[in-house]
C-alpha cells in the first residue's frame, strides 16, 4: 500500500466526530479518519468544532456567518441552521477550489448537504462522495445539475446503491467497517439491547413492546434525537424492566451491549446500512431485526435472525433461538463481514485510482494538441437520453464516464 495521501474529509457542520456519537455517520467518518492517519495518511477534517483531537488529523475551519440586520428581517430569510449550513460548505468548496491542489490529493466527502456535490465539478482533485442514505432532493439535484462531473460515488451498502439507481450508474459499494478490537467478544445475558438515535425511524417503541413481549429485560442507550417522540413513546414506558442507560461513549455502549443476550434493531424504514448490527455481532451478540434495507446484508442465520418488518410478535419469538447461538460464532461472522481493515483497504485502493486518474487526464492535457472546434451538427441541441440500463456496482474503465444515468456528452 501506498502511504502518505493527502486527504481532506468533509463530514457534518453541525456535529464533531467526537463521542458519545451523534450518529453512525459521525461514527463512521470518527474510525475512518482514525484508521487512515494511523497508517500514515495527512488527514483534514472539516466537522463541527469539538471533534476529537485525539484523531491525528488537522482541521478545516467551518466559517462562521454573521448576517447584518436587514439581511436577517428579509423575507427570504431561511431558518438560522440552513444559513450556517450553507455558508460552512459554500466557504470550504470555494477555498478547496482555489488552493485544493496545493494541500490534498482527494477529498472524500461524507456530507448530506448539496453544496460539495454542486460544486465539485470546481475542483482540480478528485473528490469521492459516500452515499450514507438514500436518495434525497438536495442531492439528486446537485448530481442532475452537473451530470456527475466532479465526483465518484460510493455506496454503504447494495441496497442503497440500488436505491439511488434513478439517479446514477457508477457507483463503487464499500460496506462500512468497524474496528472489532473496540467491540470484544462479551460474555452475554439475560436482558435485551437496544441502542441507536432515539426517534420515530429507528422504531424504540418498537424494541420496547418485542421485549415486553418476549417478558425479558430491555436497555435502551443513545442519544435523544427527537425529544418529543422520546416523551411521547420512550419515557412514559421505562421502569425497573425498560431502563434507559443515557448517551454513552463507545467503550461503556460496548459493555452494555456485550453483556446483553441480544440486541433488537427495529428500524422504521429502510436503514442504508445498520451500524448498530455491526457493532452488536461484533461483541458477539446475537441479533433480532426487522429485514429492512441494507441489514439484510449483514445478519445470516450464524449471526442472528430476521423478521418481517413492524412485526412484533415475530421479533418476540425469535428472540430465543437468537440467543441459543454461539456468541464466538456471531463475532466470526462480523469479523469476515464487517471489519473495518477490509473498508480501509478498499477505500485507500479506490484513492490511488482516483488520484492516478486525474494526474494522468492532466498529463494527458498537456501534451496532446488542443482540438479544433468543429460547426454543430444537426441534433446537437437536443441529446436523447439513454434508454435504462442494468445497474452497476463497478469501477468503469473510462473514469470520465458520468455517472448520471440518461446524460450523454457530446463528442468535440
């Protein structure tokens, strides 16, 4: 492998990558700017200030906006978190743009805004985007409006590459790792885990009413996302067998969750990846889930068992057969499926490519002869769009390709 890249990653505006986690995005970028500087990459982070020091990567400044008084009493005065937003990324692309080239190699962008995407197509290096989540109208219209020019695409899983299939045809999948040694093998017991953002998608009152069900203890730990669903559905329903273990950092999420007898993951909608998932069978707990979106590529009948999704009675039932499994074999199958050397080793390949890439389009350009303009031809005006094709989880030869379905160049 070859060490020593220069890598900005652009994460969130609103949350450090620090713990206790405000997500497994944060945790996700957290491991992997760790993981990267370890092994001797220069990494700059750009992420809410507070993120952990203790990461060895250097910072990229989130500016800061400060609105006069007449542009804050505007009527098109959006909300004040959408402005911070959008002046933090519009201010990064911008600088990247104008001395990107001097300081990285690539940027990999881990961000849910727009802004990196729309405006990629600015940058002198390559820029790779991992899509943590399924498509959204921001994004789609960042990619629509440049045809894809400026950045590859990766996805956490097969089912958001799929879900995303609308949109774009290239994209590399790159499942998330974590670093098992952080998540040990646990000895297990007789209660039950829960643990992720506590709002209406992740489905806690879910996870609840199974265990209720199954007449086993329930801990609950992770951040309250949504506190008005945590009054409403989470709150009123803890007591001595419904306990609510607060926001932990991982190594006490870890110990909580390596001494449970198994960990019930009871998402409301699709979940692009399951962190979650990982993180429990890592510790050797097995796990009960609703098969929703990409946690079905991740539990086997080694590590756990699925369930219909909202089916409660279904999860309660199949709680004993999860905890009759091998806790060494549930922690075997994380380690083949979901270790984060795989990850690191397949994203740092993926860099090397990009990066080879654009250094030999720019030697390309230098030496062959600029091509004479030719007089358009009848039909330039209107390009028809590609007829959909297959969808493809692959590297294309031709890295110029779009990755934009439907958008075709024309020749010079």
């Amino acid at each position: 492998m070859i060490a020593g890249y220069r890598i900005a990653v652009i994460a969130s505006s609103r949350f450090p990558i620090c713990q206790p986690f405000a997500g497994g995005l944060e945790a996700h970028v957290w491991h992997l700017s760790r993981n990267l500087a370890a092994q001797g990459h220069e990494v700059s982070l750009f992420a809410a200030p507070g993120s952990d020091p203790a990461l060895g990567s250097g910072a990229l400044t989130v500016r800061e906006l400060t609105l006069s008084k007449a542009a804050t009493s505007d009527v098109s005065m959006p909300a004040p978190a959408f402005m911070a937003d959008h002046h933090g990324y519009l201010s990064l692309m911008l600088d990247l743009a104008k001395y990107g080239a001097d300081r990285f190699d690539l940027v990999h962008n881990h961000s849910l805004h727009y802004l990196p995407v729309a405006m990629s197509p600015l940058l002198s290096i390559p820029m790779l985007t991992t899509l943590h989540t399924p498509p959204t109208p921001w994004l789609e219209s960042a990619l629509d409006t440049t045809a894809g020019e400026g950045t590859r695409l990766a996805a956490v899983s097969r089912h958001t590459a799929a879900a995303w299939r609308p949109v774009a045809d290239d994209i590399v999948v790159i499942p998330n790792g974590i670093d098992t040694t952080r998540w040990p093998l646990g000895p297990g017991g007789d209660y039950l885990v829960w643990s992720g953002r506590i709002t209406p998608e992740k489905g806690t009152h879910l996870a609840i009413a199974a265990a209720r069900k199954a007449a086993l203890p329930l801990m609950i730990a992770g951040p309250v996302s949504d506190s008005r669903y945590f009054q409403a559905e989470v709150l009123p329903q803890l007591d001595d067998r419904v306990r609510y273990a607060g926001h932990l950092d991982q190594e006490a999420l870890a110990e909580v969750v390596g001494h449970a007898g198994a960990a019930l993951v009871t998402p409301a909608w699709d979940e692009p990846y399951g962190l979650v998932v990982a993180e429990a069978m890592s510790c050797g707990t097995p796990v009960v889930a609703f098969a929703r979106g990409g946690i079905t590529e991740l539990v086997s009948t080694r590590s756990g068992r699925l369930v219909p999704a909202d089916d409660i009675g279904a999860m309660a039932a199949a709680i004993p057969a999860a905890m009759s499994l091998s806790r060494q074999g549930v922690r075997a199958h994380a380690k083949r499926r979901c270790s984060a050397g795989a990850m690191l080793r397949t994203y740092v390949t993926l860099y090397g490519n990009m990066i080879d890439e654009s250094r030999n389009r720019k030697d390309d350009r230098l030496l062959r002869t600029p091509s004479r303009l030719r007089s358009p031809r009848p039909g330039d005006e209107h390009l028809c769009a590609d007829a959909a094709t297959g969808h493809h989880i692959e590297q294309q030869d031709d890295p110029r390709r779009s990755p934009v379905r439907g958008r075709r160049r024309a020749s010079a």
